[in-house]
C-alpha cells in the first residue's frame, strides 16, 4: 500500500493506492472519503474516521509549509 499526500494555501490531496490501483482518496469538496473500486472487486477500506484523519493531516501540512516558509525569510 501507498500512501500519497500533500497540500498547498488553496489545495490539498490525500489517497492510498495498491499496486497501481486507487484504493481510497479523500474528496476535500464533498467533505467525505472515497473508495473508487467497482463494487464487484474486494475492496481493503480504511478504518473509521479515515475522513477526519485526512482533515487533521491537512492542517498539520499548511502549518508546516508555513513554518517553512518562515525559516526560509
């Protein structure tokens, strides 16, 4: 499994793939995570609050780019 992160002042992205294929992203917009598989396949969900984690780790991203660019003046 891997995981793929990151934000910016006005964006951000959170998934989790598995050999290529999107498992789980989350949707900032629709405020709700996302597991894209067709439903015929076996599907590895993300445990409860999967969501809300992605928020959390989203605020931690833009104070830490915030820091950092910070530092850098």
């Amino acid at each position: 499994r891997f995981r793929i992160a990151g934000c910016s002042d006005s964006d951000g992205e959170e998934m989790y793939t598995l050999d290529g294929e999107e498992m789980w992203y989350a949707d900032f917009i629709d405020k709700k995570g996302v597991e894209p598989q067709p439903s015929f396949i076996d599907h590895i969900s993300l445990e409860e609050g999967g969501y809300e984690q992605a928020v959390a780790n989203q605020q931690v991203c833009r104070q830490n780019l915030e820091n950092v660019r910070k530092a850098m003046k």
